[in-house]
C-alpha cells in the first residue's frame, strides 16, 4: 500500500459511525482526516483550511445531498480539482453512472471494506 502519511481527507456524512469507522481506518494509515456531518460543514471547512487530498461525501444527506455538495465545490475555481469520491449504498449501474456524470471521480459502497478502503480509495485518486 502507498503512505498515505500526508493525506488530508473530508469526510462528509450525516450518519456518525459512517464517519466513525472511515475516519478510524484513515487515521490507521497516517492520513489526516477532517469530519463533516452536512454539505455545509463542508464548504466552511473547505474555507477555513487547506485544500484536502480527497474528499469522501455520501450521497444521501438531508438538507444538502451529496450531489449538491459538489455542485457547489465545483463552482470554485480553487476547488474543482479536488477529487471527489461518493460513498453510497446504492451501487446499480445507474447510480453509477449517475454520480460519474455528476462530476464524481468515483464511488465506494457503504459499508466500506476496511480492508480494502484505502486501496479503493488510492486507485480513484490516481487515475
């Protein structure tokens, strides 16, 4: 597995042991991990720090789903390169291709694999 030592990831979900479990794997492995629980905790986290490595946003949020979300990061300059992973229960070839055409650089299935997280992850962030 590569270091992911000098990763810094946002991860964004409504559901506390959605993050609880992502953010333990990630740490495991070195990464800096920054919580999220709504689309707009997000942007003012985005605003307030430094651009993340990647960015980890579930798909089904009240409020501000995760396609929203990303319609308002996208809509940054500084922001539109930050990859973007949807984490998703839903993974029909639909969806897939839904959250692809949305601008996502991928997606992972709930409930992550934590033993293949990181990899799935890695291989997202560097295609």
């Amino acid at each position: 597995m590569e270091d992911i030592s000098n990763w810094d990831v946002i991860i964004v979900d409504d559901e506390p042991s959605n993050l609880g479990v992502a953010e333990l794997v990630l740490e495991h492995y070195g990464a800096t991990v920054r919580l999220a629980e709504s689309g707009e905790k997000c942007l003012q986290l985005l605003k307030e720090g430094q651009q993340p490595t990647v960015m980890l946003i579930d798909i089904q949020m009240p409020e501000m789903s995760g396609f929203e979300l990303l319609d308002k990061v996208r809509e940054k300059d500084v922001w539109q390169n930050i990859p973007a992973i949807a984490v998703t229960a839903h993974a029909m070839e639909e969806d897939k291709r839904r959250i692809l055409a949305a601008g996502f650089n991928g997606h992972l299935r709930k409930p992550i694999n934590v033993v293949t997280f990181v990899d799935e992850i890695m291989e997202i962030v560097t295609q």
